[in-house]
C-alpha cells in the first residue's frame, strides 16, 4: 500500500491557519463533540456521554497519568503495563492502583480498530512533506496497516530480562489500566485524511468515530482528560 500523502503547506502557522478557520466554519462545538453540532451529517459514536463520570473510576491509592503524544515504538503501552506490574511486585493490590492512558495528538490513532488503519495506512502518513506517523508492525517488520496493539498476538512485544509481555490494549483494560482518546485530534487528523482523499471530512470522522475500539472513550480534548486525571490525584508522566 503506498504512503499517504496530503498536499498541506510546509509552513506550522498557514497549517495551523487552515485548521483554525475550519474549526471556524464547522463550528467549535462540532469539532469537540458532535452531539452538540446542528449538523445531522455528525455521529455522536464513541465520544463518552458523561466524560467527567468517567473519571470516577479512577481508584487506589496509587494514581498515575500518562500522556501519549506521538507514537512512539510499544513505550506509550509499555508504560502503564510497567507501573501496574510493578505496583503489585512491591505488594500494592491493582485494586489499590489506576494508570490511566490518554492517546492524544498523533497517537490518538492506537485508539483506531484495524479496518481504518487498512484503508487509511496509518502507519504512514506524511504531510506537508513531513512523516507525521510512522508505526511498526511487530508481526511484519514494515509500516503497519493495522493497530499493532488492538488484536495482539502473545509474543508480539518482548523484551530482554522480562521476555513477552502482553501490551494489546484489550489486556491493558482487564488489568485495570484506563484508555480514553482525544475528540479534537480525531477530528483534525481525520480532516486532513479527508482532504488527501477528497472526501467530506464529516463522512471520514463518522467512520473513525465508528471505529473507535470498545471501552476507549472519546474525550473533549486530550489536554482536557490528562487534566480531569490530575484533578482526580492522578501523577502525571510523559508517556511516549
């Protein structure tokens, strides 16, 4: 499958510009959670009803955020993994533990079931001359055409010392750690796959929305949850 390219302006601030003015146009609210736009075009799909009341499964004694921003190998998994393996080696419960995960910016796509990788390379994308997504699929060794971390195979990720370690975000969920992705790079990253596809921007974001992966709730923002998760004892680490 050939890279996806996106004819956008090298210059930040004219990107930037164009993404501003179509917030503009589309209106703020519809760009954030579509339940609030007027527009019928919209799905309110995966976008978490009461994104506040999610919050409150944030439990324990033990409460960590971590921030992933851009892809980033399997470290924006291995992370949470980690903190909960070894919360329960030095004699925590996972009862008495949270980490929650927040994919934001670019690496907002892991939250993306495998048909939208496949149709959109994913694991390729460039614009404005720039490669702005670049992921591995461990099972292939090239540009993964699939969410590597959605229907894992058990000796997908290993590591020297602690060998395999399963890092599917379906495992990461049963061990209690908690996903949730950012609403506006949904919508932004799924407006510019649109504009290199000459698509309708609102018919792409439906798709993605549809395709969000059960139990990763869509957030108003990114900056928004790692907030929430702070204001709920949550520490905060850099998490890719």
């Amino acid at each position: 499958m050939s890279k996806q390219k996106f004819v956008q302006p090298a210059n930040r601030r004219a990107f930037l510009g164009k993404v501003t003015g179509a917030a503009a146009l589309m209106g703020v609210a519809s760009l954030i959670n579509p339940a609030k736009a007027n527009d019928s075009t919209h799905s309110i799909s995966g976008y978490a009803e009461d994104p506040d009341d999610w919050f409150k499964g944030v439990k324990g004694k033990h409460r960590i955020v971590f921030d992933a921003i851009e892809p980033d190998g399997f470290f924006q998994f291995l992370w949470p993994k980690a903190y909960m393996m070894t919360n329960v080696a030095s004699g925590a419960s996972e009862k008495d533990c949270t980490a929650v995960l927040v994919l934001r910016h670019s690496a907002a796509v892991f939250a993306l079931q495998d048909s939208v990788w496949a149709k959109y390379n994913l694991g390729n994308v460039s614009a404005g001359g720039k490669q702005i997504i670049s992921v591995t699929d461990p099972q292939t060794n090239a540009s993964a055409v699939r969410n590597p971390f959605w229907k894992t195979k058990p000796d997908d990720f290993s590591l020297p010392g602690l060998g395999s370690v399963p890092l599917g975000i379906p495992e990461l969920q049963a061990s209690g750690v908690m996903i949730c992705v950012c609403g506006v790079a949904l919508s932004v990253f799924s407006a510019m796959m649109a504009m290199g596809t000459k698509q309708e921007a609102a018919t792409v974001k439906k798709e993605w929305l549809d395709a969000v992966i059960p139990g990763i709730p869509v957030m108003p923002s990114g900056v928004w949850a790692v907030g929430r998760a702070q204001e709920h004892g949550c520490g905060y680490c850099y998490g890719a």
